[in-house]
C-alpha cells in the first residue's frame, strides 16, 4: 500500500523500454497531457509532486473503477458512456472505456480505442503474462493506442479531469494507471467572419469559441518559434482553458509577468467570456473606459503580439484580449493598415474628430442654445430659436429625450436578430424623429444633432469605448445645461484628467499620444508602413526595431538618403529626435 | 507651458500702461530674463535630481532654513495659485456667466484642481501635452484671423514710453516666465532628468513668444487707450474676430482652451505647493493636504472685493515676485556651489512619472 501511493505521488509514470525495442520519444507529448502550465496552481508538475498528494489512486478492480466513477459523475448523465470491452491480450484482460458522448469524438473512441485495443492488427495478442500492473498501461500507450495525444495516468480525479475536457480513458483490469488520450471531437461554431470587426479589405478570419482553433489561427499568422502560448485553467468549475500568449524575446516580461499574476488570482466559479477575464484583472474597474484592447480578429491579435503587447484567448469566447490597452489603440481599424496609408491617416483623424463630436456635440448645442446665442450668425439664431419655438420642453429635457430615445433604438437593435434588427435601427430612426419632430416634441435641429452624435459614436471601432463615450455624454449634458460651455469644459477636462492618471498594466492610457513624432506617425495618423521602422514604445518592448529604415532602397533617391544616414550615425534605425525629452515635455 | 497660460489673459493689461506701444518688446525682454532664470533653475534641477525642492533647500542650508525656504517657495506658490484662479475665474464670469455667481465658478474651478491633484502631476503634465498643441493651435488661429482687423500703425511709436519704462515693463513680464520655478518642485519625477531645462526654456520662449504676439496685436487692434480701458484684451481682440458667417464671436471657445490650460498650469502649481507644505512637514503622502490647501487657495482668491482691486493685487505681484522667481534659484545654486554640494541618490521615492 505504502509503494502504491509513493507511486501514485510521483505522478505520471514515463513510458519504459519494453520488448527489447527502441521506443519513440514520448515524453513530450506525455508531459503535454499530463500537465498544464507551470504556474497553474491546482496542477503541479510531475516533478515537485511530492508536495501535494495528487488524489485518490485508481480502484483495482473494474468494478471498483464503475462505481468510483458513478460516485464521482453521478449516476444518471446518459451521455457518460462506460464501456467495458476486452483487451488483445494473451491471456484475455478486461478493461473500461470512458468518456463523454458528445466531447469525444466518436470516429476517434472508435478508431483509436475500440479498433485497436480490441482487435490490435498486431496480429499475435500482445503476451499478458509479461505485463504486470506496473507497467501495462505503459506498454498499451507506447505499442497499442494510435494516438498523438497520450498519456498514463494514476489518480483518477486527474483522470476525470481530463475527460472532461473531450479526451478519452482506458481503464485495465488490476492496472495502476490508466490511459489517456485525446479524442475531441464536439461540435462547435466554425471560423466565420468576424461580425464586430468588419473590414471593407483584408481578411475575413474571426475567432471563434474553440480555443485550440484560435490558437492555431495565431500560430499560422506568427510561425516563429517564439511565439509562447501559456495554458491556464481559471475558474473552480468550470475549468476554463486560458492561454496567455506572447513573443519570447520580443514582449516585456514584466507585463508576462503581471498578466500572469492576475490571471492566477482570479478566483471564480466560472468563465463563460473573456470579459470576466477583463474585469478581473485591469487596473481601474471603476473607470467607464475600457483598458485592454478585445479583438475578434486573429490578424489584429498577431498585430498587437509582434508590437509587445500580451494576448489573452479564452477558451468559449471568440473574443480574445490584449494587454496593455490605450485609448489610441480603441479608435484604429485594422483597415486603417490593409488600406493604403493615403486613405489610412484621414480616415483614422476622422474617428478621432467623431470620438469629440460623439463626447460633445449635444453638449455643445445645449451650451450654445441657452447660454452662448451671441456665438451664433443672426439668421442661424434665429432660425435655433424658431425651430425651438413649438416645443414645450427645456432645450436639456429635449436633448435628453432624444438621447435616450437614440440609445433605445440602439439597444433594440442590437438584441434583435439581425435583418429585424436593421429594419428596426431604421424604423426607429426614421418614424421616430420624424414623428417627434412633426407632434412638435422636439425641434428638427435637435434630430440632427442627435443623429450625427449617434453616427459619430458608432464610427469608434472598439465597441465599448463608444459606449464609454455615449455615457459620459449625459454628464457632460447637465453640466453644460447647468453652466454653459464653462461647464461642458469643466468635464471635458474631468475626464482627460482621469484618462491622464488612467493606466492599463502600469501603462499610461494616453502614452502613445504623449510624443509628438511617433503619434503622428502611427497614432492620430498613419504613415507609409515602410516608415515603421519602431515599435510602439508602450509595451516596452525588448526589441524596438521592427524593420530597417531604408527598405524601398531600389526606389530612386532612397539608397542615397541611407547611403548618407549610414555614414553620418552609422547604423540605419536610429531615429533621432524621437528619444530625447521624452518626459522633460512630459511634465510641464 | 507652465508659464503662459494665465500670462497672456491680462499680460497687457498691466504692460501696456507701463510700457505703451512697446509691450510686446517688454514681453520679449522678459522673456529674455525668463530663458535666465529657465537657465537657472535647470542647472539648479540637473544637479539635484532626485531632490524635491525642500529636500534642496535643506540639504544645501540645513534643515531648518530648508524648511523656511520651502515654505516661502509654497507661500509663492499659493499666491500665484490665489490670484491666478481669480483671474480666471474673473474672465468666465465677466465675459459669458455674468449671471452665475462668481463663487460657483470659483467651486468648480478648485474642485478640478482638487481632482487634478489628488490625480497627480503626471495626469497634469500628460493632459497639459494634450492640450498644449490645442492652445497654441488657437491662438495661431486667432492671429490669423485678426490680421485683417489689426492696425499696425498703432504699434509706433516702437519704443513706446521710452527705454527706461519699457525695460522695466520687461521685468514684469519676467515674473510670468519666472513662475517657471514651479517646475524645481516636480523635477524629480522626470524620467529624463537633462531634458528639464531645455523644456523648461523651450516652455519659457514658447510661452513669451504666444504672449509677445498676443499683446502685440492686442495693441494693433484696440490701440494703447482701448487696452488701458478693457479688462480681458486678448478676450476683446477675440471678440471683433469672426469665422466669416459660420461663428460670429467665437471668444467662449478660445477661452474654454485657454480656461483648460489656466487650469492646468494651476494645478500644476498647486501639486508643487502642497508636495512642498508635504516636505517640509514630512509627511510620506501629500493627499490629505488637498483639501485644506484647496481651501485656502480658495479663500485667498477671494480677498479681493472688486475686479479692480484684484488687478491692483495683480499689479503689485508682478512687480515684487520676479525677484523671488530670482533669488530663489539663485540663492540656492550659491550655496551648492559654495558647499561643492551634488544631488546624490536620496530615498525620496521616485514615482517614477513622465
């Protein structure tokens, strides 16, 4: 008994050499399945096991094994399927087939387990009588299941664990340990287009709910080999997979780090979305603007992992985040890069104008309406005032009326499938404003007001940020009713104070902003690509050069200018200028 | 940026008396005499920089001189606070609330400073870099449009009063770019310790260029007399500019910048007077003196009963504090200098801004 639960602490046993002959290299693969990440807190590695005992050890007896099962499961899920079959062996083992219809792929249960096991098109049955109960399973993993994903197993908590997650075990008559191997197989969501990120070019890949499918699209997109993909399982019950991915060598390790850190501290029963993830672990959780950056697209999430920035995927969310976030990086489309840098820079200055326009449009009107008419030309005075006239409300009772009437039309549609929801957003809009308008409710000048408020908040693409942004709008309303422009700019600098102290990871929110050359160059505009030569310097990342800065030397003139920079400083992506003073403006 | 953002409001109200037509020339004197004291207080800075100011003073005098001349350095600092939130405060309510009471205006005002402090200097100096392009951006545009407006006969005679009162008005413009010794408090949470005095002069000469040019075309627009008379010039000068037939008086929108950038500049200044008042009483964390601090501020903008009284108060602060602005740096760099004094690595805990 005491050499069994030594066995058992010691974890998962290796493959041995068997029969004489040379075995492949399995560790891996068995280290893969039979562990998860270092730093996951209720799975240890094999190799500091002693410390805490890993659970019961597997029952001897088949039957012991069926009722340890039942005790464990339940009695009455129809989709546990225990199968008892028998093993080609010499002489005749029985053993019990476990998993959950439905997770496991039944072409692999039968192709893998079934066919091999029993039938084995070894032709002579595998001789028992060398096997004892030490090693069988071994030798059956080793020589008889053909999967890629094995591993033997000796506790069977473990065991019940992993076939929770879709793989499949074989249990062995009088055997230690049991066999475990992959065989997901559910059914799921394929990759579809990513409906929340929409872009006119550029590719139409969206992450979807399986993890081991957004990690592959990661990993086609990013095919170094330092791309580090850290499992996690966050969430008592529910067990949700999580991977936290970066650049080994490229992204800081302090922001790992921290990531890791938090993550590990989430405490949860479970993880339906990555956006529990988010709320568990940003800096400000109080503050109405979002501080890491979720992306539905693989191609924005390779993006932001070659700029330093660290990935997080969850598992059952096609959302995957991207720490540290800022607010420069919640108004850029992907498009913005897959367009031609002409089109790219205004129409990136054009979101940053509507994300003021979204803020303080209303307010400005309201402003401007009751406390600032003399700002006006005459006739368009005239023309407030009159357009004002028929309508019994307050200019503020208007606006806010025609706000929330613009957020509920928004929220309805949103919830609606979608072909109603659009028809709605246009019935709504349409009817709505022009009935308003003609039962003399609100003036026509508030309807477009009100209108371009709501164009303008829909043209930021990271979602919440503009709701973050329709939010502040009703403050930043009863100020300027209250005060006038004196107060909208009392918000407004309200809010940039907060968004200056707001950090996302030790980030500041507003860093990418705070220096002049770099913001123009790929913040509030968009240069060529090949003048990219740096990486954001947010995310501190260990290697700041992404690419030369002479690369078009074929073009002509080119090769002069790094002809003439290579002979002056030496070295071609020294971007002068660009380092100095970095804080010496930033603190006046 | 610092320096100018109160500074051009009602610069030429107490310039252009004293020096006439050649206001912008004493501008730019003191401009001159700024970029010294920028010198200054930067070398000042680079050989003390992990050092506040009061841990300066008293590692230089000793610890209870330190701390008087500390205290005088946040005594300064409440006075520019006082007068400064006045003044703009003043220009909101005179030229747009006129209805409102001051005193709302005054509430508002010190409750964003209170945020901005207990927020720290580094949400200050990242919105100040925000709003920094903004400000002058509009105050480039207003030239612009006032170039059709100006006269710039009215600017002769150049010398104006004569040399004597022009310099003199020079030193008092040197007192706005003297503010810039603010800046010693903070130094320390530079990340970039060299760059400070170059900013700082960079922030001085861009500062007294913007007032230059805004006291100038005061002058080329509303003439010596009319400035004498009116209380907000540059105010006025915005007021006769129009965007052709789009915006008639567009002045509450310049001012609403110019009102973000008064407070800033405030609340910079009043973060360096409480981490002061904090230093010298030693207190790890300035936070629970924002509040009492807020209100002192508060109290003392409002000494004043009329307008006219604050700019009397405002004439004579010009007057006496560029000296200060002066011999604060000045007697501190002499007795580094005489003690052979360095800043060595001190425990004042880096909050590591930027």
């Amino acid at each position: 008994m005491k050499l069994l639960r030594r066995l058992a602490r010691g974890g998962m046993r290796r493959p041995r050499m068997m029969l004489g002959r040379p075995l492949l290299p399995l560790e891996e693969v068995a280290d893969e399945i039979g562990t998860t990440a270092p730093g996951d807190a209720d799975s240890k590695p094999p190799g500091n096991a002693g410390a805490a005992p890993p659970g019961s050890p597997i029952p001897d007896t088949l039957d012991g094994v069926e009722r340890r099962l039942r005790d464990l499961l339940g009695d009455g899920s129809p989709d546990v399927i225990m199968r008892r079959l028998v093993i080609w062996t010499e002489p005749e083992i029985e053993g019990v087939l476990f998993y959950i219809e439905g997770l496991a792929s039944r072409d692999v249960v039968n192709l893998v387990a079934l066919r091999s096991v029993m039938l084995a098109e070894r032709v002579p049955a595998l001789d028992a009588s060398a096997l004892g109960r030490d090693n069988i399973a071994s030798v059956l993993m080793t020589h008889v299941v053909p999967s890629g994903q094995i591993a033997v197993l000796p506790c069977i908590d473990k065991v019940v664990e992993h076939v929770l997650t879709g793989e499949a075990a074989l249990f062995i008559e009088g055997a230690r340990e049991c066999v475990v191997f992959e065989a997901k197989g559910w059914e799921h969501r394929g990759i579809e287009e990513p409906h929340t990120e929409k872009v006119v070019r550029g590719p139409r890949e969206g992450f979807s709910e399986l993890l081991r499918a957004n990690t592959a699209l990661v990993r086609r997109r990013l095919r170094t080999p330092d791309l580090r993909m850290d499992s996690m399982k966050v969430g008592r019950r529910s067990k949700t997979d999580l991977v936290i991915a970066y650049v080994e060598g490229l992204t800081n390790p302090r922001l790992v780090a921290a990531v890791r850190e938090r993550v590990d501290h989430i405490d949860t029963d479970i993880l339906p979305d990555s956006g529990f993830v988010e709320e568990f672990i940003e800096d400000y959780p109080y503050s109405p603007f979002p501080q890491m950056q979720y992306t539905e697209r693989p191609d924005r999430f390779c993006a932001g992992l070659s700029e330093g920035l660290v990935g997080l995927i969850v598992d059952g969310s096609p959302m995957a985040l991207l720490a540290p976030g800022n607010l420069a990086s919640f108004f850029q489309s992907p498009e913005d890069y897959y367009e031609r840098f002409p089109y790219g820079g205004p129409l990136r200055a054009l979101r940053y104008v509507a994300g003021v326009i979204a803020l303080t449009f209303p307010a400005l009107y309201v402003a401007i309406s009751l406390f600032h008419q003399e700002m006006l030309p005459t006739r368009l005075a005239l023309a407030i005032a009159g357009s004002h006239m028929p309508v019994p409300f307050p200019v503020l009772v208007e606006a806010i009326l025609m706000e929330v009437a613009l957020e509920l039309i928004r929220e309805a549609s949103v919830r609606l499938p979608d072909p109603v929801g659009q028809t709605m957003g246009f019935v709504g809009a349409l009817l709505l404003g022009d009935a308003a308008v003609s039962a003399g409710l609100v003036s026509p000048i508030m309807v477009i007001v009100v209108a371009v408020t709501g164009l303008a908040s829909f043209t930021i693409p990271h979602y919440p940020t503009g709701l973050a942004v329709r939010l502040l709008r009703f403050p930043l309303l009863l100020l300027s009713a209250w005060l006038g422009l004196f107060g909208l700019m009392a918000g407004v600098m309200a809010i940039a104070l907060h968004l200056g102290a707001l950090t996302s990871f030790g980030v500041p929110y507003l860093e990418p902003l705070m220096k002049p050359r770099p913001s123009l160059r790929d913040v509030v505009w968009r240069s060529p690509v090949f003048t990219f030569n740096k990486r954001p310097e947010y995310a501190e990342p260990l290697d700041q050069v992404r690419q030369k800065k002479f690369i078009r030397t074929w073009a002509p003139g080119v090769a002069e200018m790094a002809r003439k920079e290579s002979g002056e400083g030496g070295g071609g992506d020294g971007e002068d200028g660009e380092d100095r003073g970095k804080s010496g403006d930033g603190a006046r | 940026m610092v320096v100018f953002a109160t500074g051009f409001l009602a610069a030429a109200r107490v310039l252009v008396p004293a020096a006439g037509t050649a206001a912008w020339i004493s501008v730019l004197i003191g401009g001159a005499l700024g970029l010294g004291i920028a010198a200054l207080a930067g070398y000042l800075a680079q050989r003390f920089p992990d050092q506040s100011l009061v841990r300066m003073a008293e590692r230089i005098y000793g610890a209870v001189p330190g701390k008087l001349i500390g205290l005088t350095f946040s005594v300064y600092c409440t006075v520019v606070l006082g007068l400064g939130s006045r003044e703009s405060v003043l220009a909101m309510w005179i030229a747009f609330l006129q209805t409102t009471p001051p005193v709302l205006i005054s509430a508002v005002f010190y409750l964003l400073i209170i945020y901005a402090a207990y927020l720290g200097i580094e949400a200050i100096a990242r919105v100040s870099l925000i709003f920094f392009p903004l400000v002058v951006a509009s105050l480039l545009a207003l030239t612009a449009l006032a170039a059709p407006v100006a006269v710039p006969g009215r600017l002769l005679p150049i010398v104006g009063n004569g040399l004597g009162p022009v310099v003199r008005a020079g030193f008092l413009a040197a007192s706005y770019a003297g503010e810039s010794i603010v800046v010693l408090a903070i130094v320390r949470h530079l990340k970039d310790k060299r760059g400070a005095s170059r900013a700082m002069a960079t922030g001085v000469a861009a500062g007294m260029v913007i007032m230059a040019l805004a006291t100038g075309f005061g002058v080329m627009m509303l003439g010596v007399r009319g400035i004498s008379r009116v209380t907000f010039p540059v105010l006025e000068t915005a007021r006769m500019v129009g965007f052709g037939q789009f915006l008639e008086r567009a002045e509450i929108l310049f001012l609403a910048l110019w009102f973000s950038a008064a407070l800033l500049k405030l609340a910079a200044v009043f973060y360096a007077s409480i981490t002061s008042v904090a230093d010298v009483l030693g207190l790890r964390d300035y936070r629970p003196l924002i509040i009492p601090y807020a209100l002192l501020g508060a109290a003392l903008s409002l000494i004043p009963k009329t307008v006219l009284e604050t700019f009397d108060y405002l004439d004579v602060f010009v007057r006496y504090s560029v000296w200060y602005t002066i011999a604060l740096p000045v007697v501190l760099l002499a007795g580094a200098v005489i003690r052979g004094l360095r800043g060595g690595g001190d425990d004042v805990s880096d909050r590591g801004a930027g």
